[in-house]
C-alpha cells in the first residue's frame, strides 16, 4: 500500500526550510500531498494561484509530490484525500506550544490522523515566511534561505510596493 502524508501551510511564501521538511518527509513516504491553505480572512502577499504556482514550479521534477489547494478543516481535508498522516516542521521550543495545541485539535476532530513532526535542518530552524517578507521589505537578501523563484517573486512585490513591512 502506498504511504502518502499531508504537508498543510499558508506558504506565503514558501521557504527552503519548508523544502527541507518536504524532502526528509520523501524519504519516509511514497509520496506528499503539499495542502496550501486558502484562507481568504488571512492576510497574505501572494495569492493562492501564486503561492501554489511558485511550489509547482518547485517541485515540477518530483512525481511524488501532487499540489492541493484547501479550505476549512485540515483533518477533513487529510480524509477526503484516504490520507492519516499530516507531517509539520518544528523549528523551536517556541513552535511547539502552538503545534500542540493544532495536533491535539486535530486528534480530538479526527483520532485516525496522526501529526508526524519533523526538525529542519539547522540552517533554517530560524526561518520563517514573515521573517523573510520583513528582510526583503528592507531591501535585505534572503538568497538561499528561499528557493530562487521566490527571491524573484519576492523582489518583482517589492519593486511593485506590495511588500511593505507589515507583511
Ligand atoms: O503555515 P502555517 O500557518 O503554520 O499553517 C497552519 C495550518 C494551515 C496547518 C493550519 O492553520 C490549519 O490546519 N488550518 C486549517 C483549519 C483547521 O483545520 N483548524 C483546526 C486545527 S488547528
């Protein structure tokens, strides 16, 4: 039977430290559903369609990795899909009082999925979507903290004024 797991996110955008969690998870399941949440009361830069195109463009050489867009319940969403098993990135201590509480919820509306967590890679246990807007908005560099069509996506928002430090 094929092991598939869900790997649910905002990703506005998506970092390398994201990349990272999807690879090691590659190495335990056949395949990943990446589940980007459509979340129109959360503000985002990137709009579902971009956020979504820039993690196809991505991952367009790995067949074990399908793109899904999603709305409401995860859980409901992880069953729709005959999935059990969500994976998530824990970066820090301070990630783990929020994780909790989001695997537990999850436990409580559905006990058949499982939350599998996952330490990134040192090099980016520091990384966060907002933390990459925010140096970007201030004409920082990101490169290598993201893949390099972010850095792109990112500087064309900037160069439009769309990137503003409230992001
Ligand atoms: O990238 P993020 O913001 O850490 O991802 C959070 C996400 C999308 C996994 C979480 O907000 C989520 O699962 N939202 C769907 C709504 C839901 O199922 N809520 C109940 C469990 S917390």
């Amino acid at each position: 039977m094929e092991r598939t797991a869900v790997y649910p996110g905002f990703f506005d955008p998506i970092t390398n430290g994201h990349v990272d969690i999807i690879l090691r998870g590659l190495k335990l399941f056949d395949s990943i559903i990446i589940a980007v949440l459509k979340n129109p009361k959360k503000e985002a830069l990137f709009s579902t369609k971009e956020r979504v195109t820039m993690i196809e463009e991505i991952f367009a050489d790995q067949p074990r990795i399908e793109i899904q867009v999603f709305g409401g319940l995860l859980v409901e969403f992880v069953r729709s899909h005959k999935g059990r098993i969500v994976i998530r990135g824990l970066r820090a201590v301070s990630d783990f009082e929020y994780e909790l509480q989001m695997a537990l919820m999850n436990r409580q509306l559905d006990p058949d999925v499982e939350t599998l967590y996952m330490m990134p890679s040192v090099h980016y246990s520091f990384l966060s979507s907002n933390i990459v807007k925010e140096v970007v908005s201030m004409g920082g560099s990101v490169a290598g903290l993201v893949p390099e069509i972010v850095e792109d996506r990112l500087k064309e928002k900037l160069r439009q004024g769309k990137l503003s430090i409230s992001q």
